[in-house]
C-alpha cells in the first residue's frame, strides 16, 4: 500500500512595492499566512530594477513584469498561482494575471492607474483588496470603484498608504481568500 500525499494546494507569488523589499513587513506577514494553510510561496525582489531611475521615475516597469511574468509561468506549470501585491506591486500582479492562469488576486493598496494612459487591469479571478481610508497616493473612492465593477470583496481600513497598522488584518484578509479556493 503506497502513502497518499496531501494535494498541492498551491503557489502564491508576493510582490513588493516600490522601494520596499521581499523581506518588507506585509508581504511577511502574507508568506506566513500561506505557508499555514499549505500554500508554497516566493518573494520576488525587485529592489535593483526599482533603483533604475533613468527607465521611469517608479524604476523599471517593464522589467518589474517580465520578472512576475517568469515567476508565475513556472509556477502556473505545477499547479495553481495566486498573485498578491503591495502598490506597485499590486499594479504589476493584475497585469500579469492578465497573461498568465491564476486561481485568484490578493491586491493591497492598489494603484488603480499609474497615469491616465496606465489603469490598473486585472483577470476576472476571485479578488481581494484592501485598503486605506486615508491613503494618501491613491484616494479610497478610486479604489471602492474598481473592485466594485470586479466583484470583488473589499476590506477597507483606516490607514494610509502603507496599511503599518492593519499588517494583521491584511494576513488575515489574505488567508480568507486562500481558504475560498
């Protein structure tokens, strides 16, 4: 008789923001959630494409994507991928669910368009986000609009844009939508 293996539950990808890091607190406290329930996750860090100035005043953009891109491929080959992201990063997993199969989006502090020619996209998967009240980037009605007309569930809190007081509630709003797939 052959031991039977737990099934994979999954892969989260989680992406830092501009000028923060793989190792910033939230996307920690995400890791921490998904490796809870099961979940495998990386870390991708884009801090050197981030110092590229001469590319865009938010650093290489481009760059930032293909890297997600390569990120999300491999993993979407072993089974099922959520996408998480903080801001930039956030911006950069709804383009790239675009492209790739993801079984669901986890956005904090979502920039819904980074310029008027740039608006936030996303893949019509499960979707989370959570955000400040008084984020002081990207204004909170901007933010109701678009997870609005995505369906989404919308956790809105008071904070800014660097949600340092709701780093638990972001973990926890994180692990409700990994618990739903």
């Amino acid at each position: 008789m052959s031991a039977r293996r737990a099934p994979l539950r999954g892969h989260c990808i989680l992406s830092h923001g501009f000028e923060s890091g793989p190792d910033a607190t939230k996307v920690t406290a995400l890791a921490q959630a998904a490796e809870a329930l099961g979940w495998t996750h990386e870390r991708p860090d884009y801090t050197d494409l981030d110092a590229r100035r001469e590319v865009s005043p938010l650093g290489d953009v481009g760059a930032r994507i293909e890297r997600l891109m390569q990120a999300a491929t491999a993993a979407a080959a072993r089974g099922p991928v959520v996408l998480a992201g903080s801001s930039l990063g956030a911006w950069i997993a709804g383009h790239v669910s675009q492209r790739v199969p993801v079984a669901a989006l986890f956005l904090m502090a979502p920039p819904v368009r980074l310029d008027a020619a740039h608006p936030l996209q996303a893949a019509e998967v499960p979707l989370s986000v959570i955000h400040g009240w008084h984020d002081e980037l990207i204004p909170a009605a901007d933010v109701v609009e678009w997870t609005r007309a995505r369906r989404g569930r919308l956790l809105l809190v008071d904070d800014d844009h660097r949600l340092g007081a709701h780093v638990a509630a972001s973990a926890q709003a994180f692990a409700e939508l990994l618990v739903r797939l």
